[in-house]
C-alpha cells in the first residue's frame, strides 16, 4: 500500500537527499543578524567544544557572506 506524504514532508526529503553546503555560526548575534536578514537556520546543534553552547547552520552562499560582511563593518 502507497500512503503519499503532505507536499510539505515531500519537498523535506528530497531537500535531505541533496549536497547543501553549509556556514556553521557559533554567536548568537550574528545568527540573529542573518536571520533577521532573511536567512534561514537549516540545523543546530550542540557546540563540540562545550555542550551548552550551540551551532548554527545556514547554507553557504555569496548572498550569506555578503550579509556577513555587512555585519563586521556595522559592529567595527
């Protein structure tokens, strides 16, 4: 028997199956600079260095780096 998933949960696993190359951030405030820039956290996890801390994985892209960029000079 087929069951179809939800369009949603479909466009998720074919979205799993493809090579995504990823920016890890470990600050808190430039994660929420490039969220609140339009980029989307595509996972997190634990910090490998210390457990209470978290990393944060955007898709790396020029438009990512650019956004960055804009960042360091704004906080320099």
């Amino acid at each position: 028997m087929n069951v179809l998933l939800p369009e949603i949960e479909q466009e998720e696993v074919i979205m799993c199956t493809e090579k995504i190359n990823m920016y890890i951030i470990r600050s808190l405030s430039m994660t929420n600079w490039l969220c609140s820039n339009g980029h989307k956290i595509l996972k997190v996890e634990d910090s490998e260095k210390d457990p209470n801390l978290k990393m944060f994985f955007f898709e790396d892209t020029v438009a990512l780096r650019k956004t960055m960029a804009k960042f360091k000079k704004e906080r320099a």
